[in-house]
C-alpha cells in the first residue's frame, strides 16, 4: 500500500502536471499582462477606413508644415485685397460662377462685368475677383498676381487643354493656391455616373495639383444661377482661406490695375493718334512700396518710367473697426469702375460720375 501510494504521489499522469497543463499555465501567466487591445484588436481598429485614411493624410500634412522654413509675413496691418482670378476654357460658367459670388458676398447682382471687382467679404478681408480670358498672355499675367485660383472644370467633357496650360504656368511663376470647381453637374443624367466622374476626375485633379486639393462640385442652374447654398459654401471656404506668402512677390511692388485714365491733351490725339500717352493707373500696391524713381513693366507695353506715384483714399475701405458679428447690409461694399459700379463709369471717350442726386433717379 504505502509502494503504490508513493506512485500515485509522484506519477506524472497526476492533474496538473505534464506538458499540456505547463502550457496552459503559461497562456493565463501571459494573458494577464496582455492589453485589452492585444487580446481583441478587432474592436479597437476603425470603422470607416475613408476616415482613417483622412486622418492619416491630415497628421501628415501637420509634419509637413513643421519642416517649412517660417517666411515673416510682410503684409500691413490693413492688408490689400486678396487676388481670386477665376480660370477655365470657354463656355464652362466663369461669368455665371463671379456673378453669383458677387450676390452672395454684397446681396446685390451685377449684370456686366468687366475688368477686375473688389469687394468685402468680411471685417478684416476684401477681395478682387477678376476672370481670366482664354489666351495664354492673360493666363501668365494672371498666374503672376492671383493669390487664390478657382479652376473651373466641364464635368460632362472632363479636363481640357487650357487647365494643363495654366497649371504649367502657374508652377514656372509661383503656385498660388488652387481650387478646383467642377460645372455641368446636371448634363450627366444618372447617379451613378455623376459618382463615378467626381471620382475620377477628383483623383486626376490630386495628380496635377496635390492630394487632397479641394474640390468644389456645382450641381447644375436654377433660374440661371448655381444653387445658392452651393456658392455660399464656396464662398465661406474663400473668406477663411489662408495663404503662404511667396519670396518673389513679398520682395517686388506690383500693381493690379482696376481702373484707368488717359491723361493725354485731346488735341494732341486729333493730330496724331499714334503720339505717346500720359495715362494715370489706379490700383492697390502689393508686395513692397513703390518707388516713383523705378521703372515699372507693363505686359505688352514693355518697361516705362513712372513720373510720379500719389497716395489715394481707399475706393473700398474695411468696415469700421468695431465689435461687430456679422456686416450690416450698408457695409457690405462693391467696387468695379470698368463694370459701371462704385460711382465712376468708364466709356470709350468720357467718364461719367454718378452724382447721386435725385435727378439720377427714373420716375
């Protein structure tokens, strides 16, 4: 009795003995130093991997603009407008597009536009919308200036010519900020294939610009103009835009002209209407001064010497410095001298200024 007690004590087939019960043993020791995210990582992992992969992108866009050399930002305290050129081939709504910003910033329409148009869209931001024509000298004068380019794309055709040209442009010049809008929603008639474009065309837009460039899709007109909580969103993304100072242009005084004057003696013209002009340019100086003893360069013109440089009172002042929420309706100004707006009308041979009196007035 007291042999085989001593095997049963000492036989390895006892419970908890043996290979499998060592193994076992183990597991439970490691199980307790294990996370709750080790011992299930399913249920710590994402939802949604188009949202990861936003996050993603967005921490390493943080990195990135931690490795920028920090530029000093030159601009006045009371900063020039901020240069918004409006870029496309023909026909795909750039009229349209600027009519519309103009009545959601100034909650007035403006029917014929020519030449540049400053506005205030906000307390401490005004901006100069000008629409850029379809020949590549205004597409480098442009690309030049333009401190925000809004891209407008036919969504039925898809890319054109003239976008990769500018594009071009713009990365020899400077890149200035880009955003790309797409137009001619409502020609493509199915759901599905109206997903299918904004992707493609989406990821193409990333390819030429950078990715994660902002896309802005237009559905289609109402009564002529693009949906209004569509352009409000646009232009709500313009006024709070903010933009990296390029070396060049913090280093040069340029000038985009909104309007101008021929200071020649009429009688000299009758004579000769090829003799040399005097003309007056009027406009906000941006970058550096300007010196009235440097040479200034017109495209198209060449290099002339300035005879002398005036200061003027703003056409289109911020609105009062106080604490305010929102603009009042009366602050919220326009100015466009070529369009006919802010007081002064341009013709061909005159100049015509709205007095404001009530003869100006139709009964």
């Amino acid at each position: 009795m007291e042999w085989a007690s001593f095997l049963c004590e000492n036989s390895p087939f006892r419970s908890g003995l043996g290979r499998k019960a060592e193994k076992k043993k183990a597991k439970a020791t490691k199980e307790q130093n294990v996370s709750d995210k080790q011992r299930n990582p399913k249920a710590f992992t994402f939802n949604s991997a188009v949202k990861a992969e936003r996050r993603f992108r967005r921490k390493e866009d943080i990195q990135t603009k931690k490795q920028h050399i920090p530029l000093v930002d030159r601009t006045p305290i009371e900063p020039p407008p901020v240069i918004v050129a409006v870029v496309g081939p023909p026909k795909v709504g750039k009229t349209t597009l600027i009519q519309c910003l103009i009545k959601s910033f100034t909650k007035q329409p403006l029917t014929s536009i020519r030449g540049p148009v400053t506005l205030v869209s906000g307390k401490k931001r005004r901006l100069t919308i000008v629409e850029c024509n379809n020949d590549i000298n205004s597409m480098i004068d442009i690309a030049k200036v333009a401190d925000l380019v809004l891209l407008l794309v036919d969504a039925s055709f898809g890319f054109e010519m003239e976008i990769f040209e500018f594009l071009n442009i713009c990365q020899v010049h400077g890149m200035p900020r880009i955003m790309g809008v797409l137009t001619h929603l409502d020609m493509l008639k199915r759901a599905k294939q109206v997903k299918q474009v904004k992707k493609v065309l989406k990821h193409r837009f990333w390819t030429e610009v950078y990715a994660g460039a902002k896309l802005f899709y237009l559905s289609g007109l109402l009564h002529g103009e693009y949906l209004r909580h569509e352009v409000k969103n646009l232009s709500r993304f313009i006024s709070v835009m903010k933009f990296r100072p390029l070396t060049w242009r913090m280093t040069h005084p340029y000038i985009l002209v909104d309007r101008l004057e021929d200071m020649t003696a009429p009688e000299m013209v009758r004579q000769n209407f090829k003799t040399d002009r005097k003309v007056c340019l009027y406009g906000f100086v941006r970058g550096v001064p300007l010196n009235k003893t440097a040479s200034v360069h017109i495209p198209g013109c060449g290099d002339l010497r300035v005879h002398d440089v005036a200061f003027l009172p703003d056409p289109c002042p911020l609105p009062d410095k106080l604490k305010k929420r929102t603009l009042v309706e009366k602050e919220r100004l326009i100015y466009a001298p070529f369009s006919g707006v802010g007081g002064v009308v341009y013709d061909k041979d005159a100049v015509y200024v709205e007095l404001g009196g009530s003869h100006s007035h139709r009964h």
